[in-house]
C-alpha cells in the first residue's frame, strides 16, 4: 500500500499535483503489480507433455530480476515436471537470458544516440524508477549492441513506390583514439523522393558496416523499383562514385554545386582582398572580381568548357600586383588568387564528364547539390560526435553508434525523439546553397 499525502491548498503552485519521486514511487508500485499479476496468469499454463501422456506439476518457482522502464521488478514463474516420465519443463514462452525489456533497451539507446552515455543515463534515472542498468558503460554497451542489430537489419517493406529518387553521398571526420591515426573518415547520405520522404545513412570506413548495403536498404526503404528514375551526387571523390556504383546505382553522379562554389567563394574572397595601393591597381581588380562573379555564371549556366577565357583575362592583368608583399601572418592576395583559381581549373578538369546546368536544374525545382548531406554531416554526425564533444573514438564504437543515430532520425524507433523527417511532407522550395 502506498500512501501520498499532498497539501490541500494551493497557495504555493509547488504543491500541485505530484512531485517527481512522489510519481516515480508510484510508476515503481503499479508496475510491480501489474506484473505480479501477469506472472499468476502466465503460471497457470502448463507445458503439453503429449509425448508420454503425462501431467506436469509445479516442482518449485524461481524469481527473475528485470529491468524495465519503471523499476527492476521480480518475476516470479514456476518450473514443472511430468509426472509420466520425470522430464523436467521451464515456464512456457519465456526467454532463457531475459535482464531487461525490449523497451528500456531501447529507451538507453535512444537517448545515448542523442547525449553522451555518462548524460543519458543521468536523464535516464532522473526521470523514470530505474534502478538497474544506468551506468554509463551499461548504456554504452547495450546501445552498441542494437547497433549492430540494426546494421544486420533487413529493409523495411514498403508499399509505396518512388518514380524519382536522389541520393546524394559525402564524408566527414571525427577524431580517432587509435594509436596512429588521428582521425576517422565517416561517410554520411541522403535518399529522398520527389513526395518528401527522406532516409540517411551512414558508415564509417574501414569498419564492418557495408555502406553499400546501407545504400541499398534506404533505396528500398522509399520505394525503389525498376523503374525509378535515379539521380546522384557526389564530391570529386572516386571513393564515393565507386561506392554508389556498387550498390546499384548505375547512372553517372552530378558533380555537385556545393563544392563547386566553395572553390569560387575562396576565389571571390582572394579576389576582393587585393590590395589598390598604387595606380592600375583599382582599375585591375575591379576587373578581375567581375571575371570571377563571370567565371560562377558560366559554370552554373553549364559553360563550364569556356572557364579558360576566365583564367586568361585574369592572367592578363595579375602583373600589376606581381610586387605585392603579403602581411607577415598571411601571403599575398594575388597570390591567394592564383591558388584558388587553379583549384577550380584542376577541380572542373577532372569533373568535366560529371558537369551539368545547374541552373535549368534549379529553375525546374530539382536539387543541385549535396548542400543536404553537408547538414546531416552536422546533425547526424558532429553534433555527438564531434564539434564541442571533447571525445575521441574506436572505429567500432563510432559505426555501432552512428547506425542508432541514424535509426533515431528516420523514425526507426516509433518515438518522435530527435526524429526529424516525416513519412510524407510536402517539397519545399529548393534553395541552392553557395559556400
């Protein structure tokens, strides 16, 4: 019996209703009868000893300890023995290792997906009765274990098929605690359809996870068919087009706009800094910031072929800063300006093939880029992973734990908690993003 005493009146808004322990007390009593009388029910089930047409009797009862989300209850099911034949019997349909709920397992992932382990198990016992499995290394431990649950997982079936999808792939770092490397590169990803429903993935290199299968369950996942139109974005990287070649996506990536126009905006920055210290020099740069803002038209009008007209005119005139001296923490602007302009000149060799209009793409709503993925590198990987996380990471930790954060954000859990992309949303506009 337990008994809640709470002051009547309410002069002070802190006596309103119950207190966290009061509740957590309380969730703690309901649950433990609630299963004490799932236990009696379950009992009365007896095992079918058809074989030898003998009856089973009760031989003793052993407890269970399980943890759930509302305290560590104790599960009291009886063992049986036939009486025919002596052959001893467990209780019927329950699991032979079982120390917690599916649900609570669950929860620690969910949350240690979200917030350091040594954070989420403080929410965790803060919150809700639960008296075992809070450490921080239990969360860790049972966390990485649905990981690899998840990254062995079949795809999820799905009636809807998409006409068009576009899948676009890219890689970031976080810092490694191996001896000898310093860092691990991380490959993260988009799949989206035309109607808003949106899958991500990711897999850290060199690790057990196949991205490549990864890729091919979320094409799955938002309803690929034989006949869906594919469309896929990359970075210069051969890695990557590799990548996506072996999980079925057979059509060239578009080389994508994002890192195009970082290579431009380093380029503008160079080209706004120089110096108009001496005469010719105004009239130079004024030149030379107007062929770079020319040399972005053409590539996202899809005249990326005529770029070397670009180079030549600047050429033309980068002798008037040929005596530029560069402050002593820094080289010289037009120095900074040829570097960046011979970037985009190797950058735009290289990804000829892979160039496309971008901006007849954008006028007829489709995406150019994966300025996407660069925010999932940040939601999905950095923000728990990186950044301010003062934290270094085993190669396995890091694919475990990225498999449940990618399992959070697409829904896999049932639980809005840190979900961000809806079944089916409407498309907004498509916004292009120059770096």
């Amino acid at each position: 019996m337990l008994e809640i005493s709470r002051p009547r009146g309410l002069g002070d808004i802190a006596n309103l209703g119950l207190t966290l322990p009061e509740a957590k007390q309380l969730l703690a009593r309901v649950q433990r009868a609630v299963v004490a009388a799932q236990a009696r029910d379950h009992s009365l089930v007896r095992p079918d000893r058809s074989s030898c047409g003998g009856g089973c009797h009760i031989k003793d009862r052993r407890v269970h300890q399980v943890a759930t989300l509302f305290g560590t209850v104790a599960v009291r099911l009886p063992r049986f023995r036939c009486a025919g034949c002596g052959h001893g019997e467990s209780s019927i349909n329950w699991p032979s290792h079982c120390r917690s709920t599916p649900e609570l397992d669950q929860l620690r992932a969910h949350l240690s997906a979200l917030m350091p382990y040594r954070v989420a198990a403080g929410v965790l016992v803060h919150l809700l009765p639960v008296e075992a499995g809070s450490h921080h290394e239990t969360l860790r431990s049972h966390t990485l274990e649905l990981g690899g649950q998840l990254r062995d997982a079949a795809a999820a079936e799905t009636t809807a098929t998409a006409a068009a999808i576009t899948i676009t792939l890219d890689a970031t770092f976080i810092r490694s605690c191996q001896d000898g490397e310093r860092h691990l590169e991380v490959r993260i990803g988009n799949v989206e359809t035309a109607d808003g429903r949106r899958q991500v993935f990711g897999a850290v290199a060199k690790s057990d996870t196949d991205i490549a299968a990864l890729i091919r369950r979320s094409l799955e996942a938002v309803g690929r068919s034989a006949a869906t139109a594919m469309t896929a974005f990359t970075d210069g990287c051969q890695g990557l087009q590799s990548i996506l070649a072996g999980a079925g996506v057979s059509e060239r990536p578009i080389a994508d706009w994002f890192h195009i126009a970082m290579r431009l905006q380093h380029a503008k920055q160079a080209a706004s800094g120089l110096p108009i210290d001496k005469p010719g020099r105004t009239q130079a740069k004024t030149a030379i910031v107007a062929e770079v803002e020319r040399l972005r038209w053409r590539i996202w009008n899809g005249k990326a072929k005529n770029a070397r007209t670009t180079f030549e005119r600047v050429h033309k005139v980068m002798h008037v800063f040929k005596d530029e001296r560069g402050h002593r923490t820094r080289g010289a602007a037009s120095r900074k300006l040829w570097h960046a302009l011979h970037e985009v000149d190797n950058y735009l060799r290289g990804q000829s093939a892979r160039l496309v209009n971008y901006a007849e793409r954008h006028r007829a709503g489709l995406r150019v880029g994966t300025s996407v993925t660069e925010g999932t590198a940040n939601f999905l990987v950095n923000r728990r992973m990186n950044k301010s996380q003062q934290m270094r990471w085993s190669r396995q930790g890091a694919a475990l734990l990225l498999q449940v954060r990618c399992a959070v954000y697409n829904g896999g859990f049932g639980s809005g908690l840190g979900h961000l992309f809806g079944p089916v949303c409407s498309p907004g506009p498509q916004s292009v993003m120059a770096a």
